[in-house]
C-alpha cells in the first residue's frame, strides 16, 4: 500500500462489553492484577520475561542471560538455560495431577477415549523410544502428518522428549505440499496414519505420504503408520511399521534429552504471499513460556476446566493451544477429529455438553457456518458449562462477533477475539477476559510484555491513539520466530528489513482507536483504496453480513479507471442462492445497505453471488484467486489445496 496516513476505519462499532462481575470475581487477572503485570512489564520488559521464565518454566539447568540481542534480530531468549518442553508439559504433572484427564477424545465416527497424564506420559515415552529405535537423534527432523488424533500430540512430546524438530504437515494438504515439506526440512522419519475420518470420508493420508515418497524425499528412512481407519492401504515392509507393533513393545519410560532454550522445537511451514512455503522456527524455552503464559491470561486457565481449541494440529493454533499452552499448565484438553457438520449441525455443540467444555476456541470462518444453519442446532445442548469462548484466525465481523455473543454465550459468557501468528508463536493481541472490556470486532489490546505499535509508511510510530498503518512489533518477545528454516536472508527480508530492522512487520494492516484498541483490517494487500480513501475489506464484508439475508462475503479490489479501485463482492446468501431478477434486486438492496452502513464509497461495483467462498482447508479465504477473478483473468493458479476447487467456475460467473 502506498501510503498509509489517511487510512480510515469507517466502520464504527461503539457497543462495549464489560466483564460479568461474577466472572471477574474468580478470573486469574482482574484489573489489577493486569495493570501490575503491565506496569512490570513497562519498567523491565526483559525482567519481566525473564522472572515468568523463572517461575513457570522447570529448568534442568536455570538460564543466567534472559535475552541475548547480539545477532539481532535473531534474537535469543534464555539462552543458556537446558530444558525440555515434554518434561515441562507432562513429567512435572505425574505427581499432583497423574490421574487428572490430560486428553479427552473423540472421533468422528463417535470412538471416545481419555488419556491420564500418567498414561499419556507412558504412552509418549514409547513413542519416544519408537523413534530412537530408528536411529533419531536431537535435531533431526520428524514430518508429522496425521488425523486429530492423541497420538498426534504424543508423536510431537515424544519428537520433544527426545531433542528432535517436529514438523507438523496439515493432514488435508496435497502429497506434492507434503513433498516440499519433507524435502525442504530434510526429514529422517515420517509418522502419518493409514487415514483419518473427515466428514464422512476417509482422508487418505498414508497414500498421500506413498505418492509423496515415491516422488523424492530420499531423506526419510522409517515410516511410522498409525492404524486409524482400519481400510486396506500399501505397505512396504522396508520402510513402513506399524504403530501398534513397535509402539506397544517399547518400555513406558525414557529420560528427556536436555536441550538449550533456544534447540528448535518444531518447524512449521506457512504460505507467504509469494514463494515457497516457509519453514517457520521456534524454540524450546521461549516459546513454550509464551503459549504458556498466553493460555493462563487469555483463557483464564483453571484446573477444572475442560479446554477445547478446535484448531488441527496442523497449524500454529493447533501447536500451542492443543499440545504445548495447555498441557504445560496441566490442563484437560478435548481433540475432535471430524467435522462440525457430522452427522448433523449439532455436533459440535452436543461435544461441548458431552464432554462439559468450559473454554471454546475456534475460527471466525467456522463461527459463521455454524450461524448459518441457524440457532436451533446450539439451542438443542446444554451448554451451560461453558464459561468462555474465543476466536482466532482472521478478523471476526461484528456480526458474527454478536451471534456467538447471543446465541452460545448467552449474552454472558466473554469472548476473547486473539491476534497473532504462526510467527508469534502466541496470542499477542487479545482482550484479558476478567478485565478488559471487549468491542465486537476488536482484538483489543496487546498482552502483557507485548510491545505494539503502529507506524506509518515511513516506520514512523504514530503517537496518537486513533491512527492507522502498518502493524509492528517493537520488543523481542520469548515466543517469537527465531528464523526461516534454511533460509536466514528471507527471514530478515519477510519480517524486518522494511523498518530497518528495528521493528518486527507483522503484515497486517490496522487501525487503533481512540480507546487504544486494535483493529485489524486484515493482510496489507487486503486494504482498499476507493477514490483515495483506503478501506478495510473486512469493514465492507462485515456490512453485508450485517444484511439479514447475507450470511457470508468476501471482497476483493478490482482496478477501476477513475476510482482507482472498485469494490468487488462475493456474496454468500442464507437459504438459496438467487438468480435472475431476485438476484439484480438483492444486488441493488446490498449496495444501498453497505452505503448505509458505511457510506456511499464502499459500495460494490460487483456483486456475484455463490455457493460457497473459496476457501483453504484451514478456513481461509484465497483472496488472490478472487481477486483473479474479479479482474476476469483466466485463473491459472495452483487451486489444489483448496476446499472446494469445484466451486471456482460458478465464482467466476459460469456455473
Ligand atoms: C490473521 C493464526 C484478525 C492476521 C494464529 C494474521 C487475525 C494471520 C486474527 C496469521 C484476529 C489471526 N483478528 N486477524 N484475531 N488472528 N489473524 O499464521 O492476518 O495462520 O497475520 O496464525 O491471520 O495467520 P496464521
């Protein structure tokens, strides 16, 4: 985006939420509570880290240097301090809490199983022993790609225990995603299943990883194949084991391998706007305390709650509010394999009564399907355990923001609306749920011990309160990314070197109101500018799912001689999706509600109505294919790692 001064947030959303007494009076943080760890923050912020560090983590050996700023920004945090983080999330617990719940689970076809800590110690110790029988050492890399299974969060604590890197692949990416993956991380062993239940299929993962192998990847030498789904699948008896065979027969105990605070705990590959993927890296030490420290002050983490997060492990939420956040606090998690749909649009809410959730975190994305098939399915379960809800992922519009208010949280429940990134490695931006009231549609403000501002064009940090630009982090934190696997120069170019390296560039545009909290507009080059005046798209799309007809919109910018850019809406109706006349007529009614709610210059040009938003399979809408279409280019791009390839034809106005 050219210039960032005048950027402007129409949408003006002014209703504000307190916290519930009654919730405030049990919450971890109150507000002041909140405000001493503010102000320690502000007078030490390395202190601040470095006591949390201290106090929440087990060390085999206690760090001396909290922050190491020498190689800046290749930051390092405690780092001669040894750990490890599977000793951290499970040995810790065996005392006080081995015959606690550390996993509930159930799977999509209705198969239910709990795991003590005691027995997910024992079973992740054997996993642990599996993989050193194969010769895996500390800081080899272990691809991972699996159902949401337990034994996917025992295949990460068990590469943990024993010093090697995970790399978790998300089970619903293509055999040639997971190539890359395998390839560029240069791993030893791959641990997958022979499949996994999704909405009433079976994922076929094992013939994902064969196609995958037998394409390259000539690094991998084991294949460690979970029995899931129990249909037939290839086996080579020269690479492939089976789980239960070698698993089962190795001893329940293995010593955790000691590592530095900043040995790498996993890699995670993210899509950057161009290029390859990214293999993001974490470390041990500083990014556990982050997901730790997040989980008690974002979800106000108590020991008889039952946290369900329902983000795969495949992706970052996945990592750190699944398996590290919450296990290293000792909590009780709840993994569901399927989808929300199966066997009917109930299911997720009749989970939540089933298995008494008390803290429910999810995506916007899904929030709105689950609006969309109306209040009767949530109205069904009793779901009067629930004590807190969140959201992640992508902005969540007001809309969608007041529905899981009303009609999951009964008008009582707070929402946490959290901001952050794969590369973050925790929650960043986020209302604290007992003290600080919450806007719908605002992230709010940045956690304790986050440094967040926002700058202009020029990284000039605007001072003013109401401002909008570029999203910056100005402090190192623990849990932030420490490199791009292999590749150093694009890690400084990504994410530093348009500032000059002093701050780190999130990518996301944002708009900070009078109050100081957060906006996000959404990625950099999801902003508009409509006859000089830049508009978030997600303010567009929020108004027209304020329509009652709309449930879902995406908008993307489509050159425009005179305006500059025109406004281009995807529309996703409730009910049918009308054509002909009643199409034209709902098109005119849309463009005169979204001039309503935000004024005349944000109305779309185009308005296209269809079944279903391109999405990937982590919910996300691919912009850049609508915006290919919008400007009528024939779409040439990779759409194999969408959801629902089928439905780009009718997106593009011929189906
Ligand atoms: C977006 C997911 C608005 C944002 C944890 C960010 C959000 C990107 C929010 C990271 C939120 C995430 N409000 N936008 N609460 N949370 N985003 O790496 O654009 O999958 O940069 O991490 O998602 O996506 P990622």
């Amino acid at each position: 985006m050219a210039d960032n001064k005048n950027l402007q947030s129409v949408l003006t959303e002014k209703r504000l939420f307190a916290p519930q007494p009654e919730f405030v009076a049990r919450a971890r943080l109150d507000p002041e509570r909140l405000q001493a760890l503010h102000a320690a923050a502000a007078r030490d912020h390395v202190g601040f880290w470095a006591d949390l560090g201290r106090k929440e983590l087990s060390w085999h050996t206690p760090f001396g240097k909290a922050l190491d700023d020498s190689k800046a920004p290749n930051y390092q945090w405690f780092g001669d301090g040894k750990l490890n983080a599977s000793a951290n999330c499970l040995d810790r617990h065996l005392g006080a809490k081995g015959d606690k719940i550390a996993i509930r689970f159930e799977g999509e076809p209705g198969d239910r199983k709990n795991y003590t800590y005691k027995e997910l110690h024992a079973e992740v110790c054997r996993v642990a022993n599996a993989l050193k029988s194969f010769g895996v050492k500390k800081g080899d890399r272990v691809v991972i790609y699996m159902p949401m299974v337990p034994e996917a969060v025992m295949a990460m604590q068990a590469c943990a225990r024993i010093g090697a890197i995970h790399s978790i692949v998300f089970g619903g990416f293509s055999s040639s995603s997971l190539k890359d993956r395998i390839e560029d991380a240069g791993a030893k062993v791959l641990i997958t299943a022979d499949g996994g239940h999704r909405a009433g299929h079976i994922v076929e993962l094992k013939k994902a990883a064969d196609e995958a192998l037998s394409q390259g990847c000539k690094t991998i030498e084991k294949v460690l194949v979970l029995k899931r789904t129990r249909h037939e699948v290839a086996f080579d008896v020269k690479r492939d084991v089976w789980w239960h065979d070698v698993v089962g027969q190795q001893k329940p105990s293995c010593d955790p391998e000691w590592v530095d605070a900043e040995h790498p705990l996993f890699l995670l590959y993210t899509s950057g706007s161009t290029g390859k993927p990214k293999g993001i890296q974490h470390s041990t030490g500083g990014y556990l305390l982050g997901a730790m420290t997040s989980c008690q002050w974002v979800f106000d983490l108590r020991d008889d709650d039952v946290f369900w997060c329902t983000a795969d492990v495949g992706w970052i939420t996945g990592h750190s509010y699944v398996c590290y956040g919450p296990l290293a606090n000792g909590a009780t998690i709840l993994m569901y394999e399927g989808a929300p749909t199966v066997p009917d649009a109930g299911r997720f809410w009749k989970i939540a009564q089933d298995h008494a959730v008390t803290i429910f975190y999810t995506a916007p994305t899904a929030i709105r399907a689950l609006m969309k098939l109306g209040d009767d399915w949530p109205k069904k379960y009793d779901l009067s355990k629930l004590r807190l809800l969140g959201s992640v992922g992508e902005p969540i519009n007001p809309e969608a923001w007041m529905w899981y208010h009303t009609v999951i949280g009964k008008e009582r429940l707070p929402i946490v609306d959290t901001w952050w990134q794969t590369e973050t490695g925790s929650i960043m931006i986020s209302p604290i749920p007992g003290a600080v009231p919450t806007k719908p549609g605002s992230c709010t403000k940045p956690l304790p011990g986050i440094a967040v501002e926002v700058v202009d064009e020029a990284g000039e940090i605007l001072r003013d309160k109401d401002a909008g630009g570029y999203l910056v982090v100005t402090k190192p934190w623990p849990s932030m990314l420490r490199t791009i696997w292999g590749d150093n120069e694009r890690y400084l170019k990504t994410y530093w070197s348009q500032f000059h390296n002093k701050y780190y560039v999130a990518g996301d545009s944002t708009h900070r109101d009078e109050d100081g909290y957060y906006w996000i507009l959404g990625r950099i080059d999801d902003v508009l500018n409509v006859s000089g005046h830049r508009l978030g798209t997600m303010e567009i799309e929020s108004a027209l799912v304020s329509h009652p007809k709309v449930a879902e919109a995406a908008v993307v910018g489509r050159p425009h001689e005179v305006k500059g850019e025109s406004v281009f809406a995807f529309v996703i109706c409730r009910g049918e999706r009308p054509h002909g006349a009643e199409a034209e007529k709902l098109a005119k009614e849309l463009r005169e509600h979204v001039g309503r709610e935000i004024g005349a210059l944000a109305k779309p040009d185009d308005i296209r109505f269809a079944d279903n938003l391109p999405k990937t399979r982590s919910g996300k809408i691919m912009r850049r294919l609508l915006r290919s279409i919008a400007k009528g280019e024939e779409i040439t791009q990779d759409v194999s790692t969408l959801e629902n390839p089928a439905i780009v034809a009718q997106l593009a106005g011929k189906a």
